[in-house]
C-alpha cells in the first residue's frame, strides 16, 4: 500500500499530468487534491484518442477500504476494479492498487496458500499410510520413482521417517495425490458432479503458479492477467478447505 505521505497526486482538472504518470509509472488511478488531505476525485485511464487521457471522477464510499481490512479479503475485492482509497480514522491514511498488492501483500499470501497446500496434500499421504516405507501406493513413474530413489540420504534408512513422501517435489506431490482413490472418492462428496481426471489437473494442479512464486517472478504483468489467476487462487482456498475436511474424516460441499 502506498502511505498518504507518499501518494502521488494531481491538482483537480489537470488530466494532463495523471495521464503522463499513468503512462511512465503505470498507476492505475492518480487522485487529486489541493491539499493533501482530502481527495475528492481521482483520475482514472480513459479513451486513448489522439494521446493517454485521464477520465476525472468523484470518489465515492465505494472507493474506500478499512485499513484493517484482511488480505484474504482485499483480494477478492480486485476482482471488480484496480485500486482503492483506504481509510483510517475517516480518513484516507493511504491508496492500494492491484500493482502494489501483487508485489507486495499477494505474493505472501500466495505463498502462505500454496505452503499449506502442499503440507496438507503430504498430510493425506501419510495419513493413508502412502509412501511411507516404500514405494507403494504412490503411483508415480519409474523415472520419477528413480529420482526419488537417488536424494533419499542413507541415514534415514537407518534412523525412519516418511522417506519417499519426504523426497517427492512439490510436482510429485499433486501426481501421487491425483492418483489416490480414496481422495479422489472423498473429493467427489464434497463436490457436485464427478470431478475427471482432466477437471482435477485445471482446477487444482497450482504448479505454474506455485513455481511462479517460489522462484520469484513477476506473476501479474497486467490487471487482466491479475484477474484471469484469481479464479485460480480461489480454488486454492478451496482445495485447502477439502484437505482439511479429508483429514477431518467429514466431507465440506464447497461450491
């Protein structure tokens, strides 16, 4: 979030200037003020027509966000604009775009999201008592299985543990919980219809994404790329939310 000391902004009327920051920084919106207190309209991208124009528009309760407001949550509120005002005391403390959470604030959140998925799908595995001391049950390749076979250290064939669920890349790991049935069953209960093995892998294979994020790249380039992963991260949630109930013993409809 860009603190209210920081906010650039625009004297009201002077399209041409937000619409110059909008090009060189790639702002979404750039509010105005004459005293660096109140905003009561902000520029916004309009129509290029001969030039990048600016569109001026008074803001409004809608324009606004509590500081407080939780990360899960302002997620889901860019699902239907760019940026926000946000408000503290009644007052607006700062301005939040899609920019700064991606950079920022989303990022932790998907790697907190995508860590506790991969936690949990190890979870069922060895709750269901795959993988644990062999091979077995795990349902992978022999090329893959070979490769498992070589990180696995000496000691811990000596001293126990989870071996072969401890050693599967995160990559393995949605492959080898695709491929359990008892899940696969389970997941059928919480879902309306029959998920196939083809709706398993678009709605809930977050590889690109997760490598996307562990790696460190730029992950939304543009609000539409932004918008076309957030039904992504969605399924996320969700798919956290069906571990859970897995491990719980009791089946979540979650639509």
């Amino acid at each position: 979030m860009v603190p209210l000391g920081q906010m650039e902004s625009v004297k009201p009327g002077d399209s041409e200037r937000a619409a110059k920051l909008m090009q060189k920084k790639r702002y979404s919106v750039v509010p105005t003020t004459r005293n660096e207190k109140t905003f009561n309209s902000v520029f916004t991208p309009g129509q290029k027509t001969g030039g990048n124009l600016a569109h001026e528009s008074d803001t409004k309760l809608s324009d606004h966000i509590p500081d407080s407001t939780p990360l899960a949550e302002a997620f889901s509120m860019f699902d239907n604009r760019e940026w926000y005002l946000t408000l503290r005391s009644n007052h607006v403390s700062g301005l939040i775009t899609y920019w700064a959470f991606n950079n920022r604030e989303f990022r932790v959140q998907l790697y907190a999201g995508l860590s506790r998925v991969e936690e949990l799908s190890r979870s069922v595995l060895v709750k269901d008592e795959i993988g644990i001391l062999d091979k077995n049950g795990l349902c992978l390749s022999p090329k893959e299985d070979e490769r498992i076979q070589k990180r696995i250290k000496s000691e811990w064939k000596e001293n126990g543990g989870n071996r072969f669920i401890d050693e599967l890349d995160y990559r393995q790991v949605h492959r080898a919980l695709s491929k359990h049935q008892p899940w696969r069953t389970f997941l059928n209960k919480c879902i309306p219809g029959r998920i196939g093995n083809s709706e398993y892998g678009q709605r809930f294979n977050f590889t690109d994404i997760r490598n996307a994020v562990m790696h460190g790249r730029t992950i939304f380039p543009t609000y539409v790329e932004f918008k076309k992963r957030s039904a992504k991260v969605r399924e996320i949630r969700k798919f956290i939310k069906y571990l859970d109930s897995y491990m719980d013993g009791e089946p979540d409809r979650i639509t």
